[in-house]
C-alpha cells in the first residue's frame, strides 16, 4: 500500500505555488520552484532542481543531479536517469532574452532517459522508449525504442518492462 504522506528532507526547498501529489518524495538540496507539478508517488532525488510550469505525472522518478526547465512535460511512470539534461532553447546566449522561445519537451508514459543523456528542446520521446546512457537526442524518438549515441540513432526496440525485444 502506498503512503499518502508527502516527505520533504530538511534541506529541500518547494517555493510557495508549487504544487506535491500525495506520497511524493523529495531528498536533500532540491529545489522546486513555484508553479512546478509533480504528481503522485514521485521520488525526487538529491540536488534536483524543477521549473516553474515544469509538468511531472504519477511515480516520476528524477535521479540525483537533474535540472528540468520550463518546458519540459513528463507524463506517468517517467524515469530520469543521474545527471540528464533538458534543454528549453534551442540557441541560447546569456545577452539574448529568449524565455518567449522556451519549447515544449514531452516525455511519454513510461520512458526511460538514461545516466548523462541530452535531450533537446521541442522533441517528444514515445511511450515506453529507452534513452541509452550518455546519449545526445536531437529529434522525435517513437514508442519502445531504444535509442543509443551521439546524435542518438535507434538501434532496436524494447518492451513495457524495458528489455530489448525483436519487433515483427
């Protein structure tokens, strides 16, 4: 049985407007800033820091280290591996104001992004797909594939539970 009791470590910081689902945990020196969601059952690991507007759906795991930014939509069952990078702009510069241009990233049900993976801005990842360790994604990537490199290319597919599957 779940447990409905949010828990925050001491060191967390939830700006006020941001908004915790039932059974959420989130672990030392994260940050979730006003206006984020976050669903349900989450687990939110060490020196994490999420957006305003930034969207997580139920038992969305973010692993130590992950920024996620404005932008970014992560629907149920997500996993976001240590150290994952989002994006929000597609040609950033410091003296350039571009929060106008931020772009909508979409993580579908059930996907996995691995340890150190780049995700681009303004790509949708399909249910179930698996992101390799280290890999750079630059566009669309469909349901259950795995995709591996830099620039990632698919190089098979996967089932519900992650294992690597020929498909028919």
């Amino acid at each position: 049985m779940k447990d409905d009791i949010i828990r925050i470590h001491s060191t967390a910081i939830v700006d006020e407007g941001a908004a915790i689902g039932a059974g959420t945990k989130i672990w030392h020196f994260s940050h979730i800033m006003p206006e984020a969601v976050i669903g349900e059952n989450c687990v939110i690991g060490q020196n994490v820091m999420i957006a305003p507007r930034v969207i997580l759906g139920n038992q969305v795991k973010v692993q130590n280290n992950v920024s996620v930014y404005a932008g970014v939509v992560c629907e149920d069952d997500v996993f976001l591996g240590p150290s994952c990078v989002f994006t929000n702009v597609i040609n950033p510069r410091s003296f350039v104001e571009r929060k106008n241009e931020f772009q909508t990233t979409l993580v579908k049900k059930g996907a996995t992004i691995g340890a150190n993976a780049t995700i681009l801005c303004g790509i949708t990842i399909g249910e179930y797909a698996m992101i390799g360790a280290g890999s750079v994604v630059t566009k669309d990537v469909p349901p259950y594939a795995l995709i591996v490199g830099n620039p990632a290319k698919q190089i098979g597919w996967v089932d519900k539970e992650g294992n690597r599957i020929t498909r028919q």
